[in-house]
C-alpha cells in the first residue's frame, strides 16, 4: 500500500523531532528535505542511513520506490540561502 507524502511527513517527524522537514512526491517517489542538528558531524552517506532507518520497512514492503534527499544541518542551510 503506497504512502503519500504527508504519511512520510508524519514518519520522519516522529523520530527527527528537532528537524524541519518537507517532503514532496507520490506513486512511491519522494523528495525529502530535512534541516536539523541531527545531521551534524554526519557525511552525507550517514545522514541519507539515518533517513533510511526510519524508512526501511515501508522501502522493504514496496510502499516506497525511490527517495531523494537533501539533509541539512541548520548551519549549511543558512549558508545556502
């Protein structure tokens, strides 16, 4: 059964409490943005398995085919503004 995007919201928020999140997508491809200082300390590999934790059983079942992903501390993302 497929997720909407607001679902996946909603997932994400539950375990990155201190994130702004955003995510965009249907039909089982996402984009996710999240800004937090989870992300801190972290390469980008790292971040995307943090993500991917929360996610991987909705990945497993088939409900999600695809996510892309921009994580951000909150530093890099006033620095890119």
């Amino acid at each position: 059964m497929a997720l909407d995007s607001s679902q996946i919201e909603s997932l994400l928020a539950e375990k990155l409490t201190d994130c702004e999140l955003e995510v965009q997508g249907g039909d089982g491809k996402y984009q996710v943005r999240a800004v937090g200082p989870v992300f801190e300390g972290l390469n980008a590999v790292k971040r995307q398995q943090t993500v991917y934790a929360i996610l991987n059983e909705h990945i497993a079942s088939g409900a999600i085919h695809a996510v892309g992903m921009q994580l951000l501390t909150p530093e890099e993302n006033h620095g890119a503004g």
